[in-house]
C-alpha cells in the first residue's frame, strides 16, 4: 500500500492582502510548496458559508460555498473592483487572525459592488451554473435574500407564511428580493468558478484535496428550510429532537448541538437520494472526504428538542451499511476517510470494517495515564495500515501545546515512548511528527502549527467555546524555504514523498 502524506491548512488560514484567506495567489503558491515537500494531500475544513460563531460546521448549506474565500484581487483583475476600493476596507489590523465582524462589514459591500458592476445576468456561464445548480442554488439565494429581509434572524422566526413556504408568500418574496437574489447566486458561481481552478491546479501539481463533510446541517440552514421532510421537524417545522453526545467525563450534562436529526426512514424510503446528492456534490469540491461523526450512521445521540441538556438523550440506531451500499451503487468507489474518534462502541469499529474505508489516528490520544500500558489503539504500533494519522486535528492543541500540558507522567509516558530524554521540550514537536510519520499508516497528515512548533495560541478551535475560534492564520513568510525543506527531508526520509 502506497504510503503518503499531507498537510491540514484551512482556507482561511492562508496568507492574504484582505483578512482572511482565500483563493487568491498565496492558496495558489501554497499548492506550490505542498509539491516541493513532497506532499500528496492538501487537507481543508468545510467550504460553506458560516454562521453566528464562525464554525465552518455550522453552516447555512451544505452546498454553497463561502463569499469570504472569493479573491477581491481577481474581482480587480475583472475590472469590477478597484484596489483603491478594497485597500480603503477596513478588515482588522493582525496578519496572524481574523477579524470576523470586520470582513462581515467590510466584504460584503464590495462584493455587492463587484456584483452590480459584472452585468452577470447576460453571461452564458453564469446563465449555465444557475440553470445546472438550481435544484440547490434557488432554495439558497432565496434563504439568504430572506434572511437579510428579516435582520439576519433565524428562518424558524420569519413570519409564518414564508417559514413554511406558502406559494403566495415564495412568489411574493422572489419578486420582490429578485436583485438580492441574483447577487447570491452570483456569489456562488464566483466561488465555485475560483475553487474550481484552484483545485485543477493542485491537481495539475499532484496534490489531492481532502475535504471535510459534517454529518450534521444547521438548524439555520437553507437545507432545513427548504427541505423539513428529510428531518424529524413537526408539521409546524420545529424540530422534535436534537443532535448532541451525552454525558461523560468532560462535561457531567453532555453536549447539546442543537443541530437537527435526520429522518432516516424517510431517507431509506427514497433510497438515500437526498445524501447522494449531497456526496456527489462534495466530490465536485473534493478529491477525497472526511465523514465528521461517523458514528451517527450506527447510533445517534436523540435529544428532546424542548431539553437544556442532554442528559434526557437516548440512542438511536442509524442507517448503518446499507447507507454505504447505496453510496457506492450510486457514485462508485469513492475515497472516505471516517472520523471514528471519541468513544468507540464494537458496532461502530464493525461498520467501519465494513465498509472498507481508513478511520483515523490522533497521537495526542495516545499517553493518557488512565490508558493500560501499550493496547491503546492510538500508540502507532497498533495502528493498522489502513488509516490516517494526525498529530492533532482542528479539534485538538496543538503538538508542542499539547506536550505542555498534560501531566508530568504522561509526559514521562511520550519520551519513554520515544526513547528520547534529552530533546528540549520546545524542539519535542519534531519527533512527534518522526513518530505519526514513520508509522504503518497509509496517510498521514500533520496540521501545519505543528510543523511551526507553535503553541496553543494558534489552536484552531477549542470545542464547547465560542469567540476565539477558527481565527489563526499563517503569516506571510511563515512558510518558509527553510521549513518547506525541513517537511520533504521527514516526508522523503520515511517514504512518504510524492513523485507524481
């Protein structure tokens, strides 16, 4: 089996003239230092558009993709926004974090701008994209158009008549936000149209992208809107249960996502259609897909809708194999990659052997003292080669963060591990990274912090807490050709280099 490796990176977190990350020439030189190390895989969070909290997990479609990464320089090259226009913005003054309430207030204008500038409506690509994108892109625009008519609120506040949809109320409100709408759907043909080439390039170089899929959508999405059927909502479309996790030994209530439940017999009943779409619509964006909470097509966690916690939760049985089976009659053999973290239960480890796809590896998880001696799945020579290691994933501390603070003898356990006493904490980072990569596993990919040696400063979220998340960016020069060799000669060393 081919051993390979890649590197986590969001969108977001690259380099840029403009606050935030996006597909402008750094995502492109980027793809170019991922080839000179040798890499094989560029790994990305979600691309849709974000909500209150910034989550790329809580998103307002699981189809359309986020106005924030549409490069402004390319909207200049098109003669449909002036630098002058875009370097009089105020974005946030920190190369190395987002300003989330300063690129609201300040992109959207300009793209509003680019928008009425373009003259879209009479160009035969656009015309295209709308017509072959609709049976998403009109329930969105729509949504979005709305919303902003009602002061952003949720859809489930909007007065009756367009919150379940009459026809009066949809033909009235199409009408009447026509512009608002077309400005949406404008949006989306200029992310897709720069993703589009960004991902040929890397492809063009040898790098696959690894995209990441929430099992779960908004409760504020244009999906629950538009679509109650596929989700157990009542006939007012208010939901009857909620996703969460039920108590455990990090929180004494468990975790209430507040995200809503799937009907799955109505998904059976229509032979998972609804799904397919969905996945067949990532792998436009994608070349391979992380399933986040793989767990939940065996057993989900049901919540009473009107609880303050989840302890009143209880486990429900999900679609299990014949899920898969659909997946794979309806779009072929297709690359997943199944987050199986957390706790485990045998059922889930079956479903995953089942159905044939890597799970994943976080060495972090791997020295914990209240584990017995060598049987935990997480230390590298148990793992099997069909699966993915990380050093951390966009949950988790970073690698040297993570050294810091976890207790002295787990700190003891890790370099008895790996047989080094004498490497210098703040340099420790290194041989973690040696350790995931020198492993039997297939792939591995290493979130690029911790090939910065950063500190958990630059943690990319913190699950449970909301206002400091999904903020850290690479600074420009960051990456450097000092670093970028350091990556080929680990990646080279263990044979993980990329020779396509």
């Amino acid at each position: 089996m081919k051993r390979e490796s890649g590197i986590l990176l969001p969108i977001t977190s690259l380099p840029s003239r403009y606050g935030i990350g996006c597909f402008s020439k750094e995502a492109y030189e980027f793809v170019d230092q991922l080839k000179a190390a040798g890499q094989s895989y560029w790994q990305i969070l979600p691309l849709g558009p974000t909500s209150y909290g910034d989550s790329p997990y809580q998103s307002f479609s699981t189809f359309a993709g986020n106005p924030y990464f549409i490069s402004l320089e390319r909207l200049q090259e098109e003669g449909v926004l002036t630098e002058e226009e875009c370097e009089e913005a105020d974005f946030g003054s920190r190369a190395d974090s987002i300003d989330y309430a300063k690129i609201y207030k300040g992109r959207y204008p300009l793209l509003r701008k680019a928008y009425e500038r373009s003259n879209i409506s009479e160009n035969p690509d656009f015309c295209r994209f709308r017509e072959e994108n609709g049976w998403w892109l009109k329930d969105y625009a729509l949504y979005m158009a709305v919303k902003a008519r009602f002061e952003q609120k949720a859809w489930y506040e909007w007065a009756e008549d367009i919150r379940l949809r009459w026809d009066n109320a949809m033909d009235y409100y199409r009408r009447e936000l026509y512009f608002d709408i077309e400005f949406h759907e404008y949006l989306q043909f200029k992310f897709m149209e720069q993703w589009t080439e960004l991902k040929a390039y890397a492809n063009s170089q040898g790098i696959r992208i690894v995209g990441d899929i929430p099992i779960y959508v908004a409760m504020d999405s244009a999906d629950a809107w538009a679509n109650p059927f596929l989700f157990q909502l009542d006939g007012e479309s208010k939901p009857v249960a909620v996703a969460g996790c039920p108590p455990d030994g990090f929180s004494a209530t468990g975790q209430l996502w507040g995200n809503p439940l799937y009907n799955w017999e109505y998904h059976r009943q229509t032979g998972y259609g609804w799904w397919i779409s969905r996945l067949a619509h990532c792998y436009r964006l994608y070349d391979v897909v992380r399933i986040d909470h793989f767990r939940g097509f065996d057993e989900y966690f049901s919540i009473p809708a009107d609880a303050d916690t989840a302890v009143d939760g209880h486990w429900e049985k999900g679609p299990g194999l014949p899920f898969f089976q659909a997946v794979k009659n309806a779009l072929g053999e297709k690359e997943i990659i199944a987050e199986d973290l957390g706790y485990v239960t045998d059922s889930v480890r079956q479903l995953v052997r089942d159905t044939g796809y890597p799970g994943m590896k976080v060495l972090e998880f791997a020295f914990d003292s209240r584990d017995s001696g060598c049987a935990s799945d997480y230390l590298p020579h148990n793992y099997p080669e069909n699966c993915v290691v990380y050093t951390g994933t966009h949950d988790n501390e970073t690698i040297s963060g993570w050294f810091h603070s976890i207790q002295p003898e787990e700190q003891e356990l890790a370099r008895d591990y790996l047989c080094d006493h004498s490497t210098p904490d703040k340099k420790l980072y290194l041989s973690f990274i040696s350790l995931a990569m020198r492993s039997q596993a297939r792939m591995c990919i290493i979130p690029l912090q911790d090939y910065l040696g950063l500190s958990n400063r630059s943690r990319m979220n913190t699950p449970s807490t909301v206002g400091k998340n999904w903020k850290w960016r690479l600074k420009p020069g960051q990456m450097s050709p000092k670093l970028v060799d350091l990556i080929g000669k680990m990646t080279l060393r263990y044979g993980r280099w990329n020779w396509a």
